[in-house]
C-alpha cells in the first residue's frame, strides 16, 4: 500500500538568474565589479501543494559558503571574487520528510578590468618605460655634471699652469736680484 501512494517528491526549479535586469545563460560570464547589480536567482516548488510554506537550502560552490536555508523565493549574491562558482538549491520537503534533488547554475565572474592580463601587461610595460625614462634621465644628468667638472677641471688646471709659471718668474727674478748689490750693481760673493 505504501507504494500505490507513495506521493512523487516535490522539486525545485531555478525560474531565471538575472544580473540587474539582464537574464543570464547557464556559464555566462558575470562582471561583478563594486559598480554593478547584485546576481538574484529566482525558485520555486514545483509538484503538489503543501499545507506548509516552502523552505529552500542553497550553496554556492566555489566560496567557503556551506548550505544556507531559506523560506525566500529569490537568493541575492554580491561582491564575488572572480572565480568560477556553482549555485545549488534543493527544497527542504517537511511532508515527505526529504530533500528534493539539486538544481545547478553554473557561472563565472570575470576579474575587473584593471585585474585582466591585458592590463597587468600594459602596466608591466608602463612601468618598465618609466624606468627606462627615470634611468636616461639619471645618466643624461650625470653626463652633463661629467662634463661640467672635466670643463671646470681643465679651466682650472689652466689657471693653476699660468699661476706656476708667473711663481718661477717671479722666483728667477728674485734669485738675479739676489745675486747682484744692489748699490754697486756687482755680484755678491755667493753667486761667483
């Protein structure tokens, strides 16, 4: 007798997954950015009526989120990493005592823009030209200072060669004046 009457067990359905306004496919990709909607999925009990209200359990794969029951018609998930993930519902059935089989909606969230491999690369590129541009602009100012002290350095030896050669004239000047007296105009003794 038990099984002339065993009642069918009661399912779910998963009704739509929007995004905002927009409908979803089953492995769409979601941008799920801090500027946009929240993803909103949409059940209901399928079968015979119940004298009790529906109750739903759900997960979300691929978060650390276990099983979560509700007595809602519609799940509302923001601010997903990117990452793929997979929504499970099942319906709680108090009646028959069971739990319906699961319904799965597969999705991915795509990472935001600034995160994508086209953009770490053309900052990757960015930076290795302004390190390229800091470093000809370091060695373009060393060599002006190079060469600013080699100018100053031969200005200045070239002083230092005239100033020696006036200290021996002068020098030459002051050993013939020393060797001659000045009164007579004769050489001193030491200079014969």
């Amino acid at each position: 007798p038990q099984v002339i009457f065993k009642t069918p067990p009661r399912k779910v359905a998963l009704i739509d997954v929007l995004h905002g306004s927009d409908s979803l496919a089953a492995d769409a990709s979601v941008d799920m950015s801090t500027q946009a909607a929240p993803l909103t999925f949409l059940f209901a009990r399928l079968g015979s009526a119940s004298a009790s209200a529906p109750r739903f359990r759900y997960r979300l794969l691929g978060s650390d989120s276990g099983w979560v029951e509700t007595s809602a018609s519609k799940v509302d998930v923001t601010a997903l990493p990117a990452g793929d993930y997979t929504f499970e519902i099942q319906l709680i059935d108090d009646d028959l005592r069971s739990l319906s089989p699961p319904v799965s909606f597969h999705f991915s969230v795509a990472p935001p823009l600034w995160r994508r491999w086209w953009a770490l690369l053309g900052a990757g590129l960015l930076l290795a030209a302004l390190l390229a541009l800091v470093w000809r602009w370091r060695v373009a100012g060393l060599t002006a200072r190079y060469r600013q002290l080699d100018t100053l350095l031969a200005q200045r030896t070239g002083e230092l060669a005239a100033e020696r050669a006036e200290l021996r004239k002068a020098r030459e000047e002051l050993q013939a004046l020393g060797n001659i007296d000045r009164l007579t105009g004769l050489p001193h003794r030491a200079a014969i």
